[in-house]
C-alpha cells in the first residue's frame, strides 16, 4: 500500500518562506516551495531520495596500533570491510570508550585500492565520549569503497564508534 497524501485547499493557499528554514548545518535552505503544500511534498521527496543509517564499529578489548575495529562481532573490518556501492556522506560520529585517560588516533581507510586510502582521522585524547559533526558532511567515502577502521597511534580500552551517513546530497 502506497502513502495516502492529499491535498487541502488551506494548505495550497498558506504561503511558505524557504529562507526561515535553513538547511543541515545552518547551509541554505534545500526547498524552493512557496506554498505550504508543495513544501509538504518537496519535503516528503528529498526525505526518500536522502536514505540515511547508522553503522557500529567496535572491539572487546584493549585496540593497540594497527588493530582493525569490527563491524561484525569477531571479524574485523580488514577482513569484512563494508561496501558502499554508491558515494555516501559520514554526518557525525560518536566514539566511546570504558577509560577517560585512552589516547588514540582511529583511521578510516577505503581498502579497496591496493594501497588503502586514508579518508577521515579521528584524536581520542583523554576522554569517554567525543561526537564530531560536519557541516554538511564530516567526510565523503566514494562509489565502490570498502570501509575498515584502524587505530593509527596510541592504544584504546573497548572502542565503540558510531556513525550515521547520508546516500543523498
């Protein structure tokens, strides 16, 4: 069954100001809609056309230099790289730990080349928690990319990273 969506006459009639409705990041405003109805389903088709999720990245236990995170449980990411098949775009990441005092750098590779190209760096200095968002996007991982994630220096105690991307513009 399809999205039941009509239209209301009150709703074609209600001006609509795009400019007070800044987009992700505080950027312009994605919508052109000048009426609030055609806002309604501009807003509904860039929602589609914009997929987002979420994936988890850790490891149970002490990650030293070189140790790859894992995706899924007991395989890491060097092994099981996740694919992307089109061009997406990392909007924050969330990275944990069980101690305050782990100091680290994690690396996110695309491994598909022969030599992994390294896309984003994240510094874990002394701290449990660290969110990190970008305006737009953090970082971009490219069309047909193999996604693993490396600790590059330093150690870290049960490192749980999260991120959310975007497949859309």
């Amino acid at each position: 069954m399809g999205i039941i969506f009509g239209r209301t006459q009150s709703a074609v009639q209600t001006p609509f100001q795009p400019l007070r409705n800044p987009g992700y990041g505080g950027g312009a405003s994605p919508l052109v809609s000048t009426e609030t109805q055609s806002a309604i389903e501009e807003s509904l088709a860039r929602a589609i056309a914009n997929d987002r999720y979420s994936l988890l990245f850790s490891y149970n236990g002490n990650a030293n230099v070189g140790r790859y995170l894992e995706v899924f449980h007991g395989i890491d990411s060097s092994v099981a790289p996740i694919l992307f098949p089109i061009a997406t775009n990392v909007l924050f990441l969330v990275s944990a730990t069980t101690a305050a005092s782990e100091t680290c750098t994690f690396g996110w590779y695309n491994i598909a080349p022969v030599t992994p190209v390294l896309l984003y760096t994240t510094t874990f200095t002394a701290q449990k928690r660290l969110t990190e968002t970008g305006a737009p996007t953090l970082f971009s991982i490219p069309a047909g990319a193999l996604l693993a994630m490396k600790v590059d220096s330093g150690a870290i105690n049960r490192p749980h990273v999260y991120f959310s991307a975007s497949t859309g513009g």
